[in-house]
C-alpha cells in the first residue's frame, strides 16, 4: 500500500467493477493467499496440509488510495473466495480502525456469509450477508467477512472514512474471541481456541 | 427527517435491498413527486404540463438515520426514475455538503446516467454511471443523479462522512450551471438558461 495523501480529492474518479465477480479490471486489488493466513484459522494442521496442497487466493480487496483524511470516503470491493480450513470457512483477517471509533458499511452483491465483529471489550455481534443486504459495522468493532458459501464468492462493496486506517496487528496476534465452523452444514459460532486475551 | 443523533453507534445494522429496485421493504424512503422538482427544469412550461398529466414520483432515496459524526458513515439507496421534462431527463434535486469539504461515493447497482458535479467556483465534472460503476464526487462538488434511459431505474448505492449534511437551499436558489438534455437521441450538457450567478 501507498502512503495515504493528506491533499483533498478535487477530480471525480470513475472504476468499472464487474457485479459477478467483484473484480475491476485494470485496477490492482491486494490479494491474500491462504498462506498470508498463518496462525489465523484454528485448525492448524488443516491449515498447513491445505497451504501445501495449494496455496490457493483465498480473498482479494481493492485500496483505491483515498486521502488519508476524515472528509474523503475510502471504498472498494472485497471477494472473499469459497473453501474451508478444516471446518472453518474462508475469510478475512479482519482488522480495527487505527482510529478506533470510525465506522464501516457494507453492501454485499452477491454470496453470502458472515460479518463476524467484536469489541475490545469482547462484545461479539454477527450478520448475515447475502446480495443486496447492507451491514453497517458500528465505530470500536474489530470486523472479519466469512464466506458460508461452498461454491459462490462473498462480494461486498465496502466504505468508510478515509481517516480510518487499519490495525491488523491487533487481530493478527490475539485473534478473534469467536469462530464461524461448519457443524452439521450449518454455519455455527464457536469460542476460538486459540485466541490470546 | 429527524435530528440526527450525536451518539456513536453501538450495534450493528443490516438492511436488505431489492437489487432490482434499489428499495428496502419496511424502510420509508423520502419520496420526491415532480411537484417537489419545482424550478429545477429548464422548461418550465413542460414542467407544469407533466405536473398537470401525472405528479409522478420522480426519485427516492434513504436516510438511514446514521449519527451526524465524522466517524460514522451515512449510507442508502438512491432512485431516480426514468423520464423527461421537455428535453431534460429525470434527476435528483442534487446539494452540496453542508461541511462543503466531505466527498461521497457512489456504486451505481444498475441503469445508466450521469453524475453532474459543480464546484462554488464553476468547475463542472461528469461521469458516467452503468452497472458496477462506481463515481468518486470529491469535496466541495454539489452532485447530481441523472438517469438517461427511457426504461430502466438508475439505480445506485451511496456513502458519505456522517458529518456531511445537506444543503440543499444553494443548488435550489442558483441551479447548476449546467444542464443534461437529450439531443438526437444523445444525452448533450448545455448551459442552464435558468443558472443564477
């Protein structure tokens, strides 16, 4: 990623996503690989096995290199692919705001899934995506799409204040309190076993 | 509408869309007859006449009630419908920001049309919007929708700084500078005859 300017937009832009897959062509997206996941899924064996079979992308997102400023709108779309790691479906790291209290809102177009969130004071709230439905991810929430799907990618059209910033690291060190497994084919939340108080 | 709240949000919210309307079952929308377009069109003989036949509903948008902070995201819908008054196609009222810096983005979900942008000084910019496409309006730009087909819903999803506001009184005061009409069946921007400076 870029160094986010400090100048205000003053030039419309206009991108061409493509609504079936998410993708904008000609537009670089950030792509995570399923080893970009290490230490994130709970199964850590499934996880290893399945990196060695094929390290497949297992989510892309786009940056559209916003100003870095609290009157401009960061935006794009996220494609979190199918698939499992053991029985945990495909999903994002997830992140923070590194300003905290900046909100998100998402618009899924199509797939469906989860948008799991969690405070730092451990309150977990869930959402369903499929197309059409918006998730408004509130201010202080850690947030991480999950893909329910077997076959479909999880599309989302994503905004938030270009202020915001991202804190991975927070996530990437304790994880989230709360998983999203395949029980009996149905989507079922669980407390993460590894996760780092 | 109502007083938007100060208080950040605490919970999420999910909405779900009809993709094909644009609409949120058992969400009100704000509904704009072309009654409320008044002075908008550049023809206002043509525009008493269409009044007269059929008060239509000329555009619908959201206002999810998000809190009127820097952090939060305001979000919805928009549709405007497909027609003209006289040679001039359908479009919304269009506003600056009330804090004139905050830029917006839109995703056009389906139909065709323009965005219409002014800036204080005079700079006008256009883009397109089709399915998938999404329009950056910078700060400072009053915008307008514009839907240039004769059948189909312009369709899009919008998202702007929770601060923004609306001011709506200098675009219905002055008017854009510029105007989209239909030429040889083309859509052709033309000075706005009815512009006050």
């Amino acid at each position: 990623m870029s160094i986010a300017s400090l100048t205000p937009t003053t030039r419309s832009v206009a991108t061409q996503f493509d609504l079936s897959t998410g993708l904008a062509a000609g537009t670089a997206s950030l792509r995570r690989p399923l080893s970009a996941m290490a230490g994130m899924y709970a199964d850590a064996e499934a996880f290893a096995v399945a990196v060695a079979v094929e390290d497949v992308l297992s989510y892309e997102f786009y940056d559209m290199g916003v100003p870095s400023l609290e009157t401009e709108i960061a935006y794009g779309t996220s494609v979190t692919y199918p698939g499992r790691v053991g029985d945990e479906y495909f999903m994002t790291k997830g992140h923070f705001h590194t300003r905290l209290e900046a909100a998100e809102i998402y618009l899924c177009l199509s797939g469906e899934g989860l948008m799991l969130m969690e405070s730092p004071e451990g309150d977990v709230q869930v959402e369903e995506f499929r197309a059409g439905r918006s998730v408004y991810v509130p201010g202080r929430y850690a947030h991480r799409s999950i893909n329910t799907s077997a076959t479909e990618p999880l599309i989302t059209f994503f905004a938030f204040p270009g202020d915001a910033g991202h804190d991975y690291g927070t996530i990437e060190t304790k994880g989230f309190r709360k998983i999203v497994v395949e029980r009996d084919g149905v989507p079922t939340l669980q407390d993460n076993p590894r996760w780092q108080s």
